[in-house]
C-alpha cells in the first residue's frame, strides 16, 4: 500500500508540474515514470496490465466515433503507405550516418531497416490522447490522422507475426462473418438503460470480442478494440457509452504513461542517441504535409496532421524488444528506444497546442490553391444569405437553430465537424454544412459576408469555443455572439473575452424548467 501511495504523490505532483509548465499532464506522467524507476521504487504488480486496460478502451472509444468510409479515401493508404517507405530509406540512411561516426552500434544493414521501420511509425496512444483533448476526433485531419494510424497498426500486426513465425490464425477470416453478425445483433445495446450497464456492456464489447478474439486469432487485441467500437458507432447510443466509459479511460491511461519509464535506466549514451533519433520527427512531420498537399489538401490540414504524428510510437519498444530477445539487437538499444519515445512525447505535446488558431495561422502563410484545385472535401466553405450562425450541431445546436428559423424566421446556417451527424441533419431539413471552427480560413470567409447577426457557439469543449471566440474578436464582427457553457469556470472566462450572451447549460435549464412549471400552473387554474 506504502508503494502505490508513493505512485500517486508523484504523478499527481508531476502532473501539476506539468499543468504549471503549459506542458499537458501526459509530459509529467512519463517524468513520473522515470523519477520512480530512478529512486528505486519497485514497480507495482499489474502496472503492465492497467496500462493495457486504459489503451484498449481509448481505441474502443474512438472506434466509436468513426465512420469506415471516411478511412478508405486515398489520403489515408496513400499517406500511410508512402509515408512509411519513404521514413524507412530517410531513418536507414541516418542510423547508418550515425553507425558510420561510430555514435551507435548496430550489428548489420537489416537491423538498421528494422530500427528505420520501427520509428516510422507514430503513437496512436499519444496522438488520439491530444485529439480527445482537442475535440477533434473527427475533424478532417484527425479522421486522416486516425486513418493512417490504423494502416501502421495492420503494418505493425503483419511485421510482429513474421517476426515471431507465427501467422495469423486461418480462422481469422472468420471474421468477415463475426463482425457482421455481433453488428446485428448489438443495434440495440442503446436500449440497456441504467448507464453502469451500459459501460458495463462497451468494457466486455472492448475485451471479449474485440481484444480476446482477436488475440486469439493471431491478430493484435488493440485493433480488435477498435474495430468492436466502429461496430457500435452507428447506433443512437454511441456517444453516450463513449462519455460514460471516459473518467476510466483517462485513469487508466495514466498507467500506460508511468510504465514508459520502467522500461530501463539510461546512461549518457542512450540519452545522446535517444535525443539524437528526435532529429527525423521534422522529417517525419514535412513528410505527411507535402504527401497530403500533394493530394489536394489545404496547408492548413497537412500541418496539423504532420505535427500530430510527428513522435515515435510504442511500436519501437515492442520491435527493440523482440530483437534484444532474439540477439539481433544490444540490450541497450531497449532503453535507448524509450528515450526516443518518451521524448518524442515531450517535443510533439509542446508542438501541438490545444488551441490550434497559432498553427491556422501559420499555414495560411502559405500560398494557396484556387478552390477548384483543392481536395473535395477540404474546399472553402460556401456562407451566403445568412443571418444567424449556429456553431456545433448537437442537442443544443439544433434546438437553438430551430428556435431562430422557427420563431424567429431567420435564415440560419448550422456549421458542425462529424459528417455523420451533418447527413443526418439535411437528411432532417437543416441548412448544415461540415466544418472546423478552429478553422482561420473559415472564420475569415465569415467576416466577408456582412449579412450575419447572430453567431451562436454550442460546441461542447470549451477550448473550441474560446478558439472561435477568439477569431471572432480578432475579425472585429460587430454582430451578437452568444455561447453555451458547461461549468461556472467556463461562464467566467467567456465573459472575460467580453462576449454578448453566455447560459450555464444546468443553470439555463434549472431557470427554463422553473419558468415552464409556473406557466404550466398558471394554466391548470385557469
């Protein structure tokens, strides 16, 4: 008991340092690790198991947040294939410039491809981790960004089973008919009621289906979570499992991130090539913004998607593992991975900012393309003959869009990141269309049209709507700007930004409720 309480005086500690330092608490989470491996203290039994706990259900989350046709566009194989062979020629020329100076030692030319192979790949844990805290799952750089982790991870599934001689299981076809089947079986889990069953019910999709079966048929557990998520993501009740399975997620999570630096003490010499292997990650970041630009995409989508996979992933454990056991590789080089991870971590989280006005900016220095030439689905938005803007097309969105249209008779335009929900709207008759709010480019295309009076921001993060708060005042829009909020910190700080109207979501509801049962008396005595 005496260890685990050490455990959580230090992360926690650290995770404050880190809060301090502008730094997202992760960053003080792999210090924490590191910290208490060098101190001495042991690490406490079930580390490795929590950590795979809380990386399984984060990949069961997202699952539930993607829809399969936004994975097989071209800018998604495409990327990911291209991007792969390309770090492998780059990473192998550069550990054997590094062998050459004598800086490393690395026992053959297939041993390097292996270790270029390995580092050409990026952390799906990190980088879902800062798209969660972002929101911005399925904006259209995340959804590229997810769908380019998950070609690396069938890579990485493909490369372990050839390693280690044992294929996937022939069974494992079987799944072309398993898959289907639990679809239909599960359409109505939403159905469950109380919500312990309903989290109860996303932890057993997440692990017997998803991770036990696959494992089982030779094929990587985290993949199969994933996969169990998308299964469940067309149904009613995805979101809500997706926030009830959250808080436990989050905790977990913080178990993957401590057991990072129980992987092994460094000395000088792993930290300086550790350090020195960060050296690729601009590479590896210019790399995915010119393949995307290449394909039509705006700068402004290749960087983000750049920047947010530009780190090492765990994968490069798993592979320096396998050949420290297989004597393929020096025992150091384990150590010497972590590092490089662990400190990818750092320079990404620093580099990727929640709020992403700054990197807008930045991408729009650059010169860019007549509309005609760009991407489908990453041309300028059309905003004509509005009136009243509605940003974030959930439950308040929509019923805040209905009040302005319906009793107000204003021409109002619903502006909303997931795709899904954006057919299914205009399937419904709303004036919707798909788009990023964090988005310059779209903020500046609304200060074009004068013809906008009200600008209502219902987006669920609190971040995003600061972020559109922020382009707002900066365009000088002399309109009314109303937001919702979820907690009385949030209220404050909009109102710091001066805006017009700001509703407490619980308190706007307790004073609607209030007035709408007087009413109602008033109507009973009459």
């Amino acid at each position: 008991m005496t260890t685990v309480l050490i455990y959580l005086l230090v992360v926690f500690a650290a995770g404050l340092l880190a809060l301090a330092a502008r730094l997202p608490p992760l960053v003080g989470f792999l210090a924490a690790g590191f910290f208490l491996n060098g101190m001495g203290v042991p690490e406490i039994n079930g580390l490795d198991v929590i950590s795979d706990l809380g990386v399984t259900l984060m990949l069961f989350a997202i699952g539930l947040k993607l829809n399969v046709k936004s994975l097989l566009g071209k800018e998604v194989w495409l990327t990911a294939t291209a991007h792969m062979a390309g770090s492998v020629i780059v990473g192998s020329a550069f550990l054997g410039v590094l062998a050459w100076l004598g800086v490393l030692t690395v026992s053959s030319i297939p041993v390097i491809g292996v270790l270029a192979f390995a580092l050409s790949f990026s952390s799906t844990v990190f980088v879902i981790k800062i798209l969660q805290d972002r929101g911005d799952e399925l904006t259209l750089y995340g959804r590229i960004a997810i769908g380019v982790l998950i070609v690396q991870d069938l890579a990485a599934v493909v490369f372990i089973s050839v390693s280690r001689g044992t294929p996937p299981n022939p069974w494992a076809l079987g799944l072309v008919v398993i898959v289907p089947l639990l679809w239909w079986i599960f359409q109505r889990f939403d159905r469950f009621g109380r919500a312990e069953m309903q989290a109860l019910f996303g932890i057993l999709m997440a692990f017997v289906p998803g991770y036990a079966l696959f494992e089982y048929l030779g094929l990587h557990g985290s993949l199969g979570a994933l996969v169990m998520g998308m299964v469940l993501a067309s149904y009613p009740g995805a979101n809500q499992l997706s926030r009830s399975l959250f808080m436990m997620k989050e905790l977990l999570l913080i178990g993957f991130f401590v057991s990072i630096g129980f992987t092994g003490l460094p000395d000088t010499r792993n930290v300086v090539v550790g350090l020195l292997l960060l050296l690729l990650l601009p590479i590896q970041g210019a790399g995915y913004w010119a393949l995307l630009w290449l394909q039509g995409m705006r700068h402004r989508t290749g960087l983000l998607a750049g920047l947010l996979l530009s780190n090492y992933s765990e994968f490069g454990l798993i592979v320096a593992a396998m050949g420290v056991e297989q004597g393929w590789l020096p025992a150091h080089w384990l150590v010497t991975i972590a590092i490089a991870v662990a400190a990818s971590f750092v320079v990404s989280a620093v580099v990727n900012p929640r709020n992403t006005s700054s990197l807008s900016r930045i991408a729009n220095r650059f010169a860019s393309r007549p509309p005609e030439k760009l991407h489908p689905r990453d041309r300028p938005i059309p905003i004509n003959n509005v009136e009243a803007l509605v940003l974030g097309m959930g439950r308040v969105g929509t019923a805040t869009y209905a009040q302005l249209t319906g009793e107000y008779g204003m021409c109002a335009l619903g502006v909303e990141h997931n795709p899904q929900r954006v057919v299914a709207l205009r399937r419904d008759g709303f004036n919707v269309v798909e788009g990023d709010a964090t988005d310059t480019d779209f903020w500046d295309r609304v200060a074009e049209n004068h013809g906008i009076e009200i600008i209502v921001l219902t987006m669920p993060s609190q971040h995003a709507n600061t972020d559109a708060l922020r382009a707002i005042r900066e365009r000088e829009f002399t309109g009314t700007v109303a937001a919702v909020a979820l907690y009385q910190s949030d209220v404050e700080e909009l109102h710091d930004w001066d805006i017009d109207v700001v509703v407490h979501m619980y308190g706007g509801a307790g004073r609607d409720l209030a007035d709408q049962s007087v009413e109602a008396r008033r109507d009973q005595s009459r």
